[in-house]
C-alpha cells in the first residue's frame, strides 16, 4: 500500500561554495534518502524532480532536492564542476543526517556532480536523469569516464531524443539506462507523439521506484 508523506520543509546549508537550499519531501517509515539536484541552466522546479518528489515518499523514499549555492544565489550560469563537487560534499552531511541510506542524484550536471563524488561520499547509489554524455553535435567530447567511474549501482534515465546523448550512445558498463521514448533533454514530449507528457513522467516515477526498491536499505 502506498503512503502519504508529511509536509514540506526547506533548509539551508553552509559550505565551502556558498549557501545551498534543500527542500525535503519526506516519506513516513522511510528507508532510503533521494537527494537530486539540477541542472546548470535550470532549478529544482525542473518536471522530472518534481515528479519524483511528489511520487516517490508514497513508496517510503524521502527526497532532497538540492539547490547549488550558484542557484540560491541567484547567479544565471554555473560554475566549474570543481565548485559544484565542492557545494555537493558540503552539504552531504544534512542529506545523511536522518540517519538513512542515501542516493546521490541529480539532472543533467547534477547527474555529473552524483557520478565524481557518490563513492568518496559512500552513497548508496546514483540516479542519473538526462545525463549529459557529451555536449550537443559533439560526440567525441565524451563524458563516459565520469558515469563509468561512478563505483555504485548507477541507473540512467534518458531521453530518446536527447541531443546530449541518445540511449543508443552510451557505452556498456555496470549501470543501468531506461528510455524515456520520444524524450527530450528534460524530458519533455512532442504533442504528436504516441504516449502524453503524463506518461512519460509516470514511466520515469515508476521506473526509479523499481530500482529504488532493489537497493539495500540495510
């Protein structure tokens, strides 16, 4: 039986690259932590993590989603991935203070920032949304080493149009990667497709609750 989480609370934290902002969307009898970031042009309002957040706590699954210092800030661009790596760390010790496992994830950049630091960080597992294998019409300039170097149970969730890496692109290894048919890099679908913007999101929810619910809770 699915069950209702309790209300939403924000908070902030200090770290070494700013203040950041979580916002917990808690689960009751929750056994795992879901903390997501977003991306470098975009904040946590993004579709994809606001419907993990609303779907998830009803399969026990608390989530985080994380807003960078550049974000709180109110800065329009990222910064360099060593300043993301640097708030990310900063504020892990509040995503694990509830005492749970915690799940690195994050869209697009953020999936980068979950893969650099999930294993010094001694998160459960990574959450991939949109990762970014290479940057539009460039496909040499891979990103693979940083999802392939993640050293946790990694699942990728992406598009089936997304410029930034099409599922058919990426490499083999020891994650996981669902398509989001007809999905572009935010997941968003044509009006003329064969399945509703509705649909994809669902298929996305319920994909991460699976997987989430193979993990260890221990």
């Amino acid at each position: 039986m699915s069950r209702t989480g309790t209300a939403q609370r924000t908070g902030t934290v200090e770290t070494d690259a700013g203040v950041a902002r979580i916002t917990w969307h808690p689960a009751k009898d929750a056994g795992l932590v879901l903390a997501v970031s977003h991306g470098a042009g975009g904040g946590i309002e993004a579709r994809d993590l606001q419907a993990l957040a609303a779907a998830l706590p009803g399969h026990r699954v608390t989530v985080a989603l994380v807003e960078q210092p550049w974000r709180v800030a109110g800065k329009k661009v990222a910064p360099a991935p060593r300043t993301l790596d640097t708030g990310w760390r900063g504020l892990w010790p509040a995503l694990a203070a509830p005492g749970l496992p915690v799940v690195a994830g994050g869209r697009s950049a953020g999936a980068r920032v979950a893969c650099r630091t999930a294993a010094g960080l001694g998160a459960r597992a990574v959450l991939a949304l949109s990762f970014p294998l290479h940057p539009p019409g460039r496909p040499e300039k891979s990103r693979e080493d940083e999802l392939l170097g993640a050293g946790v149970p990694t699942l990728v969730v992406q598009g089936g149009r997304d410029p930034f890496g099409r599922p058919e692109e990426f490499p083999a290894g020891g994650h996981e990667l669902v398509e989001v048919p007809y999905g572009d890099h935010g997941f968003a679908v044509p009006k003329k497709a064969p399945l509703t913007q509705d649909q994809a999101m669902d298929l996305l929810t319920v994909t991460v609750a699976e997987w989430l619910d193979r993990l260890p809770r221990g």
